[in-house]
C-alpha cells in the first residue's frame, strides 16, 4: 500500500479562531467541570452548610454524593475514613467545617496521580496512544499535537486505526489544522503504519511521535493481542519506545472507565492516562475511583471541544474547580 504524508498551510479553523476570546484555565476548567461540580461539590457544600453535628446520617449522606459521582465503593470508603480521622485528629464537631475537610481529603487522594508527562529523555519521543470506539482519541491526538507545538516541540502524526476510515480522514484534518505531517496508508496493517512513521520522524529530526491505533473493547481479546503486536513493534523500530502509553478515557463512562483502565493496563502496561470529554458529564468522580482501583498517572484532561482545552492534570487546579 503507498505511504503517503499529509503536510499543508490553512486558514485558522474555528477552534484556533476562538482562543482570540483570552480566558483563564481556570476559569474554563471550572467551566468543564460544571456537570460534575453540580452533582458533587455542589451537593456536599449543601450538605454542610447547614450546620448540625457531625453524625452517623451525614456520614451516610457524605457516602451517597460520592458513590453517585462515580467515585465508586473503594474510594468511597478511603475517603469517608480518612475524613473521619481528620475529624478526631482535628477535633471538629460541627458539619459546616467539614467541607474544607473533604477538600483535603480528596486532594490527598489525587495528588499521586498528578505527574506531568516529561518528554525530554528521547528523540523521537514516541507516544502510542489506545482506547476504545468513541473515546476522544484521535481529537485528543490533534490537541496533544496543538500542546507540544506550544512548546516549541515539532510532532508528527501516525494513523495507525487503519480500521476505521473515517479516523485516519479526522487524523489527516488535524494535520492539516496544526500544519504537521501524518504518515497513513489506505488499509493495511497499523504496526506496519506506526513502524513507517517512527522512521521517518528520525530521518527528519521530530521531537514527538503521536502514534493513533485502532478503538477496540477490552473484551475484544483478539483485538487486544493486535494492539500488543502494535507496541512490541513500535519497540523494533526504536528499543527504547514506545515511551509513553497512553489510554484516552472517556470520562462518561463512569465506574466502567475503570474496568477499561484495568484492561488496557494489563495487556500495554500503560504509562498514563487522558481522562476527555469531563465537560459532558457528572461523573468526574471517576479520577477518584482511579486514584484507588489503578493509580495510574492522569497526564491530561480535557474540558471541552477547543483545541487548548486538553491540559496537564494538576490536582489542586481540579479539587478548587469542583468546589468553588
């Protein structure tokens, strides 16, 4: 099958065009989170506000606002302990001094996943990226490009899901958006893709490699034995890659995100994790659910459809914008 690469200049598309209009990241962020924050922060600072004694029924309360955001059983009872050991250890009595409690409790809980994707140790850095149908993953490939070009990093794309037509089309318009080559064929196999592309990323000095694979469920056992086939080849063509994994989640799925995670995890070893489209949904809780069940670190979220709106996870920057 040709190889071919897509490379070409265009007028700025409606993403770009919107950055003009300049607002914070936190302000955007706590924006994204809007749904998750209703159902959640929300919630609790009702909970609280009323004052009252700290009790078994607010505990009981505090358990089903947290079990509804998905942030499911084990964090759920993580959470309610540690909160129930800060209130003996910082002797509170009353239900209104529990909210700053629950915040530090929760940011405790998510500040081991809070570690920033370093690229610097490789040229190409490769970065095979894996999800299922659905998920966000090529869009997220199109925003990470958008990301490292920011940073003065040159990337190239590799369409590697060479099942779904469709993906490799998407892929070669955010090429075009972000004026970086993709490397793609008309069918064929996506190892051979991904293997082509890394070649030629070294042949032409590229800092990031971004390579696509094909969506697939987890309990799709064959097609998971193709996206190892997919990594163990990305290791021939340079033996220290593939030097990040990463599995776009997205965050609607709630508690059977985890399920996924635990899959991926299993059959790549992944490195770090995209949780996309938190701006949809209320169950944002997920990240906590993580947190416990496969702490694996969260490298980016994504809060929206603009380009910049997929950026490095920072615990503090999230706990805030679901309370504030």
């Amino acid at each position: 099958m040709p190889m071919f690469s897509f490379f070409k200049k265009t007028e700025p598309v409606a993403e770009e065009v919107a950055q003009s209009k300049p607002e914070s990241w936190a302000a955007r962020l706590k924006q994204g989170l809007s749904r998750t924050r209703e159902q959640f922060g929300r919630k609790l600072t009702n909970l609280f506000s009323g004052g009252g004694k700290i009790d078994a029924e607010l505990y009981e309360e505090l358990e089903t606002i947290l079990l509804t955001s998905d942030v499911g059983v084990t964090a759920t009872q993580y959470l309610l302990d540690d909160l129930r050991a800060r209130v003996r250890r910082e002797g509170l009595t009353d239900a209104a001094q529990l909210k700053g409690a629950v915040q530090q409790s929760l940011l405790a809980l998510l500040q081991p996943l809070e570690q920033p994707l370093d690229i610097s140790g490789h040229r190409p850095f490769i970065i095979m990226l894996a999800g299922v149908n659905g998920a966000g993953k090529t869009t997220t490939i199109g925003k990470l490009a958008k990301y490292f070009q920011s940073q003065g990093k040159s990337v190239l794309l590799a369409a590697g899901d060479t099942f779904r037509a469709a993906a490799r089309e998407q892929l070669m318009v955010w090429g075009e958006r972000n004026n970086v080559t993709v490397i793609a064929q008309e069918g064929g196999d996506s190892a051979a893709v991904i293997f082509d592309a890394i070649h030629a990323a070294k042949a032409r000095g590229i800092d990031v490699v971004l390579a696509d694979t094909a969506g697939r469920l987890p309990t799709q056992l064959h097609l998971m034995e193709e996206i190892k086939k997919v990594k163990r080849v990305v290791a021939k063509a340079d033996p220290s890659g593939p030097h990040e994994v990463l599995l776009v989640l997205d965050s609607n799925t709630g508690q059977n995100g985890l399920a996924q995670v635990k899959a991926f995890d299993d059959a790549l070893q992944l490195t770090g994790l995209v949780l996309s489209k938190l701006d949809g949904t209320a169950k944002g809780g997920i990240i906590a659910a993580i947190a416990r069940g496969r702490p694996i670190p969260v490298r980016f979220i994504g809060v929206g459809e603009k380009v910049d709106d997929l950026r490095p996870f920072v615990a503090q920057e999230f706990v805030a914008a679901l309370f504030e």
